[in-house]
C-alpha cells in the first residue's frame, strides 16, 4: 500500500511538471495534437501506478517521450505552415455575414440543433444576432454578433478580420479569401512603411482597417 502511495505521488509531480511544459494555454484549450498527448499522459501515468510489478521508470520515460515529441511539434509547427494546418487544422466559418454554411457544418459533422446549443453556451440563446460563428481550432466557438439599430453591441460593420502575415510570413490562402494578391499586400505595407521581416502579426477587417503587432 506504501509502495503504491509513493508511486502515486511520484508521477503525479511527473505529469504535473509535464502539463507546466505544455504550457497554460494547453489546459484551457488542446490543439488536437496536444489532446492526443494529455490522453497518452494520463494512460502512462495509470499504467505504473496501478501494476506494481511495473517499473515505475518505464512510466517516467513514456510520459518525457511524449513531452518530447509535443516540443518538437510544437516548435515545427510554428516555423511550417504545412506541419501547422496537419496538426492543428484552420478555423472553419459555420455563420457568414447572418447566413449559415450548410456546406461547412457538413464538413465539421455538425448539425443545426449542436449549432443552436453551441451559441447558447456562448450566450447567444438567438441565431439570428449572430453575424459571424467561427469554429476554432482548438473547438471553441468565437461569435461576431449583429449590430443592432442604435449601433452599438458587436462589431459586424467592420466584419471579419483576416490574418494576412504571421510571424513574418504570408498567409496568401487568406490573401486569396479577400480577393487580394501579394502585390496588392506589398504596396500596403510600403505606404505604410513597414518591412515584412518586422511584422509579427498583420490583420485586415472588411473595412480595410489595418491592425499591426510588430516586433520589438
């Protein structure tokens, strides 16, 4: 029974540091990939504590490999769009500007009554307010809601805003999207002048608004 208890509290501090690794954004919300990893912890970490006759070694290892294999993910999915969209997938517009994508909510395998109850959640109990619903990448819905006749709640006049360069790339699917090529980006930034290698993060509402993180 003591054996036990010592093991217990051994891989509990070894899952623990572990969820610390992975980092707080994780806990509150998993990237499929990292969903995949917290479920192989958690079967690692059972396994040794339950058969005694394992080592508790083996456990240990399993939990710093999968670790491992998280980091370097992680890492190259920063760095590789192609590792990035594998692993993780993109955001998948489910309500486009008050209209529902029958097309997209059959890609996802979702129905209009999950639909329904998802906005409820997010405290949106009538659909039709809802201007934009996006499905996350990590599950989570993000609503845009409508404007309504004074003008105020929600920002649909400026609509969505797309990501054009992340981390000092650029993203010419949603180049594309908005009907815009790099050229029409590279003139952009050049009245603005901003160089791409100093962009973090450049993103553009449907009013062309222009919001910019750069690097410090």
């Amino acid at each position: 029974m003591l054996v036990i208890f010592l093991r217990t509290i051994i891989i509990y501090f070894v899952v623990l540091i572990g969820m610390r690794i992975m980092g707080k954004s994780e806990i509150s919300q998993f990237q499929p990939f990292e969903f995949v990893v917290a479920i192989m912890i958690a079967d690692m970490a059972i396994i040794p504590m339950q058969d005694t006759g394992i080592s508790i070694m083996n456990g240990i290892v399993s939990i710093i490999a999968l670790l491992i294999v998280h980091i370097l993910i992680s890492v190259i999915s920063i760095k590789s769009k192609k590792v990035y969209k594998v692993t993780s997938g993109n955001p998948s517009i489910l309500i486009n500007r008050g209209k529902i994508d029958m097309k997209e909510m059959e890609k996802q395998n979702m129905t209009i009554n999950e639909l329904i109850e998802r906005l409820r959640q997010a405290s949106y109990p009538y659909i039709e307010e809802v201007y934009y619903a996006i499905l996350e990448t990590s599950g989570e819905l993000s609503v845009i809601e409508k404007q309504d006749k004074s003008g105020k709640n929600g920002n649909s006049e400026r609509g969505l805003q797309t990501s054009l360069v992340i981390n000092k790339k650029i993203e010419y699917n949603n180049l594309n999207r908005i009907g815009r090529d790099e050229k029409w980006l590279r003139n952009k930034l050049r009245k603005l002048r901003l160089r791409l290698e100093d962009i973090i993060l450049l993103s553009i509402d449907e009013q062309e608004n222009i919001v910019t993180y750069m690097e410090e």
